[in-house]
C-alpha cells in the first residue's frame, strides 16, 4: 500500500453521476468521489470559502506514522495533501468560520496531562493562532465558529466527578468563558446560527434506555449570556445539530428499538419532530434549497443521502457516490451550499465476532473517499 504520510496522493474522480429527487426534494443532485491515500478516511471535515475541503484523517492498522496531529485536504484543483499543524499533539475537530476560515481543535501534552487548544489555519493549512482552553482530562467534542468566537462543548472528568460545559473563546482577546451545565446533564452538539446565535442539545437523565425520565431539551444562549430552553421529546438520546440559513433550528435523536427522528424549530418558535425510519441522525447538514440532508438506507444499507423539508417531506434517497457502495458520514455543508462527507465501505458481516473485527482492520486499510452532493 502507498504511504500515506505528508504525501500528495493523485485523485481519482469517480465519476459524475446525475440523479433525480422526488419532486419534494425540488433539485437534482450530482454525486462525486475522491479518493484519499490507503489506510485514511475522513473524519470530520469543513469546507473553506475556496472549496477546499478540510478534513481530520481516520488512520488504519497499516498507516507507518507516528504524528497525529495531521489535517488533510481535497484542494479546488483535486490536489489531495495532508499537513502537520504545528504546536497540537491530537488534532481532533474542525470548522469552518463564517467567512470560510478553517479552525481545528484538540490538545498538547500527553493523554494523562492535556493542555486543550484551538488554533486558527492559513489557506495553505499553517497554524496562525492558537488558543488554550483548559487543563486535565476528557475531550472537546463539538466545535462551532461565528464571527466574532469559538464555540465548544468540553467533557472532562476528575476523580470526584464528570462534567460537560459550553465555552466560548472570543476571538479578538482570547477570551475564554464557561457555561456549566446542572448535575446530570450533558450537551452532545452545537451549532452557531447566520446571526450568530449558538444552540445546542442537552439530556439530563434516563441514559440507561429510560427516554421517558429524561429532560431532553434544544438550548439557545442569548447576547447576555442568558440559557433559554426549549423541551423536546424525551428520546433516549439527541446527537446531532444544525441551522439552516433560515434560522430553522434541525437536531437528530435515535432510540431503543424504534424509529430515529429528525425534529426542527422554526424562527417563530414551531416545533416538530419527524420519524425516519430507514435515516441515520448521527450526522445532518442543511443544503442550499433549506431542506435537511442525512444519511439513508438504500439497497439495505446506509449507501444513500436524503431530505426532509420542514414540513416533514422526505425525499427519495440517492447514492452517496456514483458507485452506490460506499457509506457516507461526517455530512457538512460547503459554503456554496454543496454538502461534502466522508465515505468508507460497509462492513456486510453481521455476525460480529472475530470476523467482524477482521472485516473492520481490512477496511481502515483500504482507502477511504471524499463525497460532494451538488453542483
């Protein structure tokens, strides 16, 4: 297998595929693939204003470095490169500023003694700026960017309790300030609103299948500083958040043996939620039409993209790449409304075991892929 290692690996354009939605979805849709070097696929990914797509690398068994702290991308021109941001042990997140700025997140120092940090790219992936957020143990595990600061959510733990808490980190003065939580509440994502305006998710309870003893609940914090909360249904877990240009306000939740759902809140205050049967909530992304894109099941498997409209219109789903084998996650949009993900093949052993964990290691090996839905 090639070395993936700093390396500029050839691209490989898939193809063009030209598919049509169902009339509720209101557009066509063009899928591509790109591929990434052996033994690396894409983690989470953010898309710059020149559409050069950022991504954190997934490595397998068979990659021969040593260096994590290593961010990847699929430049305009189709060039794919990786580069080491200097100053981070683990690069963990990314994100794109509303100007299209690209920032990664993550931590210096060793697993037991972390110094968690931000840091700010150059259009050429060079490290500008970097941030300190904290000391200790734990992980940053959602970040979102508005104009003026960083937004995270942080989970750490000591020896006397576990917390998770918002920060924001103002950009301008480095600036950091917290949002605690209450006692048995967690916040599982973020996002930052066109106005600036930063949501996030938070469950209190009921993490052992009770979803009904919950308070399950989408959370907006004001100029002021101020938690306004807004319950939604108690569902045994919400993981995922996005906001629409619109304002509209969509976040993902699955459950114990039954239906996923998507829900959403509109700028004047209505809310719903919407059973999908055969989506994956785990990763959403609102496209240029408003509508709201996920992960679906076609063929039997997770191989497929679709929308919901605000009124709960599901779309017909379509291939993730022109192959229609491969399994998209880490759905982002681009800032010309195009949505970007990474893609990996599906493992079809559903037996578990030690041939599962062989199938696993086989596909981190091979090479992973970048997918674009959009023109």
């Amino acid at each position: 297998m090639r070395s993936a290692i700093f390396q500029a690996a050839a691209l490989t354009l898939s193809g063009l595929v030209l598919l049509a939605l169902s009339p509720a979805s209101a557009a066509a849709a063009e899928s591509t693939s790109y591929e990434l070097p052996d033994a690396t696929h894409a983690g989470p990914l953010a898309i710059a204003r020149d559409g050069t797509a950022w991504f954190v690398p997934s490595r397998g068994s068979d990659w021969d470095g040593r260096d994590y702290a290593i961010v990847g991308n699929v430049a305009a021109d189709g060039t794919v490169s990786e580069r080491r941001v200097a100053g981070f042990s683990i690069v963990s997140g990314i994100a794109a500023s509303p100007g299209g700025a690209i920032w990664v997140s993550g931590f210096r120092g060793s697993y037991e003694h972390k110094l968690f940090q931000i840091g700010r790219l150059s259009s050429a992936g060079e490290l500008l700026r970097r941030y300190p957020v904290g000391r200790g143990q734990g992980s940053i595990r959602s970040m979102s960017v508005s104009a003026g600061a960083v937004w995270l959510i942080r989970q750490g733990f000591s020896p006397r309790r576990f917390f998770t808490r918002i920060e924001r980190i103002a950009i301008a003065s480095g600036k950091l300030r917290h949002f605690s939580l209450p006692p048995d509440c967690h916040a599982s994502a973020l996002a930052v609103a066109p106005d600036g305006t930063p949501w996030f998710l938070q469950k209190c309870g009921g993490f052992r299948g009770e979803g009904t003893a919950s308070r399950t609940s989408i959370i907006r914090i004001e100029a002021g500083g101020k938690l306004v909360r807004r319950r939604i249904a108690p569902q045994d877990y919400p993981v995922a958040l996005a906001v629409g240009q619109d304002g509209t306000v969509w976040f993902g939740s699955w459950r114990y043996y039954q239906p996923s759902r998507i829900g959403r809140l509109t700028p004047t205050g209505k809310l719903a939620e919407f059973p999908i049967p055969k989506g994956s909530p785990y990763s959403i992304a609102v496209g240029s039409e408003g509508r709201l894109w996920f992960a679906s099941s076609l063929r039997g498997y997770f191989r497929g993209v679709t929308s919901i409209g605000t009124g709960g219109q599901l779309g017909d789903p379509v291939c993730a790449d022109p192959t229609c084998t491969l399994e998209p996650n880490d759905l982002t949009r681009g800032p010309d409304g195009t949505i970007w993900y990474g893609l990996r093949a599906p493992n079809y052993n559903t037996g578990g075991g030690s041939s599962g964990i062989f199938i696993e290691e086989q596909i981190g090996n091979e090479a992973g892929f970048l997918g674009r839905l959009g023109r």
